[in-house]
C-alpha cells in the first residue's frame, strides 16, 4: 500500500468524526421527542411522585437538558454509554454480546447472497433474451416486492413447525446450534439483497458480453472461465459491489425486524426493546454502533474498488 493510499485511508477516517459526532446529536434528541416517560414504563401509571423523581434523578433526566447532552458527549468520548434502565447492566457490555449475533446473521445473510446472486445472475444476463432470464427477472421482482417478515414467517411454518428441519425461534448454546438457528433468519433477509443484485447483474453482464475486449479475449483462445472471471465478472463486481455495501446497510436496519420475528438476542432485537421501554442509553449505543460499522463498511468499500478497477486509484 502506497503512502497516498496510506494519506486517503487517515482522511476518510477523520472525515468519519464529524459525521459521528452529527449521528450522536441526532439521537441524543431524537429519542427525546419520542412520547412517554421512561418512569412510567418501568414503574407504571400509577407510580408516585417521589418514585418517579427518584428513578428520573438516577437516569440523570432530571437535569436540565444541555448538561443531560454534554454529560452524553463526554462518556461517550469515553466509550461509556452509561447502564441499561432496564437491565442496570453497562450498555457497552450488552452491546458486546449482542453484536456477535448480528455480526454472525450479517455475515451468514452476505455469504447467502453472493451464493444466490453471483451464479442466478450471471446465468440471467447470458440468457436475458430467454425464456429463462425473462423468468429470472420475473422472480428477482416478485421476491423485492414480497416483505421479509411474511418470507421469514413462511419459512418458519414450513421449515420449522411443519417440517422440524430448523429451530424457529432463539439463539441456542453451541457454535453449531448458533449457526444452525441463523439459516433461516438469514436466507430471509438474502433474498430481498440477492433480486437486487440479480437484476443489476443481468444487465451489466448482457452488455458487457458485447463489447469488444470480450470478443478479442475469446479470440486469443483464452479459457472460458478466465474471461468468465476475469474479463466479464470482474467488471460486473465494480457496480455489484456498490449496490451490496448498500446492502449491508440494509441489514443492519433489516435485522430489527428480523431478529424480532426469529427471536435472535441481537443489536436489532435490543434496540426494539429499548425504544419501546424509553431505554435512552440502550437506544443511544445501538444507533452509534450501528452508524460506526456503516462508515467502516463505505470505507472498505473504496478500498476494494481500487482492488477492482485499477483505475479507480485511492487519494
């Protein structure tokens, strides 16, 4: 890696602060125009007043609300987001442990999509004028119309209840029933992801078949599965690639729904919870968190397009 590259990599980085320090503004009021008392969820409507102003002095919502946000800035410049409400645990605690299931669910939801979208599309943008790639594209729409809770709930019936091939619900205590339980959570939320991409590569590999350095790598003799890889899907992955960071952001906000659906004790899961239970510091370390990994994926991002394209140079 070259000193420019090294230079761009430190910007984006820096460049990342700002952003952050917007993300933690907004969340700091938002959550606070949200309708409701946290002390009448914890303790109900009929609390007294001395209870309430207690539990409202030990969540530090009894202050006035400029030193609530500067006391937010400064523990969170510390990594200290304080404890749950609902728990009293620290929140970065919590965080640590729900964010190997949504890392784990992200990850297994990519694996499925390029498993689903690399072959269905490539064969869809050879064939785009067939019967086949005509049906293809059908689907690819019908599936991106289709909400993935419904697709999660089918599955669930027939795979779960009706067949018993999977679990439907929760997490297990093993690695294998940890990878076992994230099947169908995952191929739910591949599918909506792999239509987009299939239709996307349909396209850029019909076009790219006819343009002429494809025809002259055919005509040098050169196999055809290097100018498959090498001249056809290469060039395909610089848009792919776009539309698939894309869609990591997509399941970080999907895993809300579908960790609640599966019952995954995971990031989207918490933060249900905790909006729905006024959790302030819960609520304000998912966003956070979630916002740091979308910035962490735009930047690797970047840096594989230069992998990519060696035209796209990082500076």
């Amino acid at each position: 890696m070259s000193v420019k590259e090294i230079n761009y990599i430190l910007k984006r980085v820096l460049q990342m602060i700002p952003v952050l320090l917007l993300v933690m503004v907004l969340i700091f009021a938002l959550i606070r125009f949200i309708p409701g008392d946290p002390a009448d969820v914890m303790l109900g409507a009929r609390a007294t007043e001395e209870s309430r102003a207690m539990l409202h002095a030990k969540m530090g919502i009894d202050k006035p609300i400029y030193e609530q946000f500067f006391l937010f800035m400064k523990n969170c410049l510390r990594l200290d987001f304080g404890e749950s409400i609902l728990s009293g645990e620290p929140v970065s605690q919590i965080l640590a442990r729900r964010f190997q299931v949504t890392a784990s669910l992200t990850g297994m939801t990519a694996l499925f999509t390029m498993l689903l979208a690399l072959p269905i599309g490539y064969f869809s943008g050879v064939n785009k004028h067939n019967a086949a790639g005509k049906a293809i594209n059908t689907s690819a729409l019908v599936v991106m119309a289709v909400p993935a809770f419904w697709v999660g709930i089918l599955l669930m019936y027939f795979f779960g209840l009706k067949l018993h091939w999977f679990p439907i619900s929760g997490w297990g205590d093993t690695f294998g029933e940890h990878v076992w339980s994230l099947i169908l959570p995952a191929f739910t939320q591949s599918l909506g992801i792999s239509a987009l991409l299939i239709r996307n590569m349909q396209n850029e590999v019909a076009q790219i078949f006819t343009i002429d350095y494809v025809d002259f790598a055919r005509s040098k003799g050169l196999a055809p599965m290097r100018v498959r890889v090498w001249y056809i899907l290469r060039n395909v992955m610089i848009s792919t690639t776009t539309l698939f960071s894309i869609g990591i952001a997509s399941m970080l906000g999907g895993s809300v729904i579908i960790e609640t659906v599966f019952s995954l004790p995971g990031l989207g899961s918490l933060i249900m919870s905790s909006i729905l239970a006024r959790d302030y510091p819960a609520v304000q370390g998912c966003v956070i968190l979630f916002a740091v990994i979308i910035m962490a994926v735009n930047l690797l991002t970047d840096i594989l397009y230069s992998v990519l394209d060696p035209r796209v140079k990082l500076q």
